[in-house]
C-alpha cells in the first residue's frame, strides 16, 4: 500500500467535507500528519491543479477539478441508463452486436453492450479500449471534433488490419465522409480483421459531445447495403438517446 498515495487522499476527503479553506497545522492536527508532509502533498495537488492557496497564501481550498472528474463518472452513469431502450431496440432491429462508447483521448471506451444473437459476432466487452481512429463509435465521434484534434493521433497511426488508416490525412479524410453522412461506416475492420460496422454520435443537452451508439458484426454477413440501410436505425437510437438528454434538433 502507497502510504504517501493514502495520506493525499485524505487530505482531499477532509478539504472536501470542510466548509472552510483550511491551513497546513489546522490540517496536519486533525488528520495527525506533521506539518511538513501537509505541506508537500499541498504543494503537488496545487501543482496537479487539485487546490489552490488563498490570499494572504495561509489557506488552501479545492479547485472545481474533483467535481470535473466526477461529473464526468456521472455523466457516463446516466448515458448508460437512458442508452439501454435505444440499445436494445437497435438491438432487436439489426440483430446484430450493439455498443455504447465514448472518447477518453485516443481511445474508445465501450461503456456498454447488447451482445448479438449470433453465433459468430463482433466480440469486445464492457471496459475495454480500441484505438478511436479504427472503430466506427471512435470515427463518429471524432467527427464532432475540431480538425486539429486529429493531430495527437500522429504517433498512434499503425496498421492492426489491411484497410487500418495510417495516416493523418487519410484519417481527415474518413471523418469528413463522416460529417457528410452524419454516421461513420466500416466496411472492413479496420482494428480486428472482418468486422463491419456502423455508428453515430450522441449529443448532450448544449449540442455537446456525449458518446456514440454503433452497431457491428461479421463483414461476411454485413455488406454495404446493409450498412447504408441499418445507419438509418442508428442515426435514430442516437437521436433518441440525445433528446433523452435533453437534446433539441432545433436550437
């Protein structure tokens, strides 16, 4: 156990609860640390951009960075919660595998499933990562990204498949198509070999980014038609999900 690591998490929880900016003897005697180790881990969470010190620099108090992270863990709660009827309609009209997703950098993060029917299916679990610029969920929602935001794939681009981008432009390339759809499409997987798959982003309340719905399976058994005609059923669930969040189509 990381005692160093422990003490900090204290001294946040006692910053947290106390409806006061708090100075280093005031903290070090309730939490019984000595002053010098309070004065360390204030420093480092100052630097990390946890606390800031108040004039005349004798208090310290927390920043609205915990709030930020947990509002995030929040915020993923309750799209998975109002996703689920969206997902499993989805589910039931494609028949195929069904996943809710959001960004975190340069990956994906697939926060939830509906897993398909069939034998052979595109397999991923809950929790797990995939490099956002090979997926369909990652493509759809690098669309509602800047341009610029591509840049920090550079060092990332290597080839997983044959038809893996591998570079920045033909990445700007593909998620241009995607903003001129208004869905991302894979034909081939671009991450594991023979997947095919469909996705669009699903925005929050202001028009923001919140994640995206994608739907995938075997590109044996999915072709193009029916990718072009399923986008439509997932363009859907993402507006469906969107306006549960209080999305509007009109502002």
């Amino acid at each position: 156990m990381d005692k160093a690591f422990i003490k900090g998490l204290r001294l946040l929880e006692t910053l947290a609860t106390s409806e006061v900016p708090r100075g280093v003897t005031d903290l070090a005697t309730e939490l019984k640390f000595t002053k010098s180790n309070v004065h360390r881990l204030l420093v480092t969470l100052q630097e990390q951009g946890y606390v800031r010190q108040l004039p005349p620099y004798s208090t310290y108090e927390l920043t609205t960075k915990m709030w930020e992270l947990g509002n995030h863990v929040v915020r993923r709660m309750d799209l998975t919660k109002v996703a689920r009827p969206a997902m499993t309609k989805l589910a039931e009209i494609t028949g195929e595998t069904v996943h809710l997703s959001v960004l975190d950098d340069t990956d994906v993060i697939y926060l939830d499933k509906i897993e398909s029917a069939h034998h052979i299916r595109a397999h991923t679990s809950v929790g797990s990562r995939a490099p956002a610029f090979t997926v369909a969920t990652g493509k759809a929602m690098l669309a509602q990204m800047p341009d610029s935001y591509l840049e920090r794939f550079q060092p990332h681009l290597k080839h997983y498949t044959d038809t893996t981008r591998t570079t920045v432009e033909e990445l700007k390339q593909d998620i241009e198509l995607v903003r001129q759809q208004g869905y991302a499409a894979v034909l081939h997987g671009e991450w594991r070999d023979g997947i095919a798959a469909v996705a669009c982003a699903v925005l929050g309340r202001s028009g923001e980014l919140v994640g995206a719905i994608g739907m995938s399976g075997p590109d044996s058994r999915i072709k193009r038609k029916q990718l072009k005609q399923f986008s439509v059923d997932v363009m859907e669930a993402a507006r469906t999900i969107g306006i549960a969040l209080g999305y509007s189509d009109h502002r």
